[in-house]
C-alpha cells in the first residue's frame, strides 16, 4: 500500500483539532483527533499512527481519508439506528419533581416511593411507559438512589444513649 499523508494543514485547522482533542468526553473522537494531530503536526503516515494509537494501518488511512474528504465533521461517528428514546425531557422533568414529593402528600395509598410505583404513576400521568430499571436510571443521572429507610429509635429520656450502650453490653455477655 502507497503510505498516505495529510495534506500541510493550516495553523488554525491543526488548532480545530487541539481544541476537538482537550475537549471532547467522546473517546472515539478523541483518538480520531489524536490520529489526525500526528499525521498533521508530526508528518506521520498511516502505519506509524496506527502502531501509536494501537490501530490498524486500514482504520488510519481510513478516518484520514475522510478527514481530508469532510474536514473535522467527517471524525465524528454517523447516527446510528434505533429506537428514538421514550423519555422525553418534560418526563425526565416531571419525573423528577415527583420522586421528590412524599406519595400521601398526593393522595396514593403508600408511603414511600419504589421504582415500580414510579414507573406506574409516571405511565399514568404522562402515558409514556417505561421499565422501572429505566426509572432508576434517570433518577442516577441526577444523583437520587431510592432505598428503604433507615429507623432510628430515640428517647427524650436523658440517660436513654447510657442506658442502650448497657443493654446491648448485656446482650454480648
């Protein structure tokens, strides 16, 4: 195979591709940019990018190709099929201001919030339904864990934390 070579790139498309690097969380994207910042800054061709990278020599010359074909825009990865997601942005909303309401303050016969329970009120009120685990899911995006709660028996008296430490030396003795 002939060995390919980036044409001499402009001081700003070379910091296009810096910028792409230092900044996107996409680790394909970066070692595109990785890729075509060697081939750019370094003059490198295909087959040594590729043993740098961990590539092969055709992935190289192949997103080189494109690169030079459709510029930045060609690195990034085309839409994939699938199913467009069922959750919209005004559920994930909603679904967050409601995990975060007591249910008996919504005149629901249970106490406490299960993932299940949510997954049913939401499909109720918004019709969209969705498996529980994709509830739990969005609730992580946003840092809330559902888990049962903790009971912690106190006493007004005083002498209740002196009295406790004695019973539970009893019970180990």
């Amino acid at each position: 195979m002939r060995p390919i070579r980036l044409p001499p790139q402009s001081p700003g498309q070379i910091e296009a591709l810096a910028a792409l690097y230092d900044t996107t969380k996409d680790v394909r994207l970066k070692a595109r940019s990785q890729m075509m910042l060697l081939a750019a800054e370094r003059r490198m061709v295909a087959a040594e990018i590729a043993a740098i990278v961990r590539e092969n020599e055709q992935t190289v010359r192949r997103w080189m190709k494109r690169y030079m074909a459709e510029g930045i825009e060609g690195l990034k990865d085309a839409p994939r099929p699938g199913a467009t997601p069922k959750v919209t942005p005004e559920y994930e909303a909603e679904l967050i201001r409601v995990v975060r309401l007591r249910p008996r303050s919504m005149d629901l016969e249970f106490s406490l919030w299960t993932l299940q329970r949510l997954a049913d009120y939401m499909a109720e009120e918004t019709g969209i339904r969705v498996e529980a685990e994709t509830v739990r899911q969005y609730l992580a995006k946003h840092d809330i864990v559902l888990s049962r709660p903790q009971h912690k028996i106190s006493s007004p008296d005083p002498e209740y934390e002196v009295k406790k430490r004695r019973s539970k030396r009893r019970e180990t003795a």
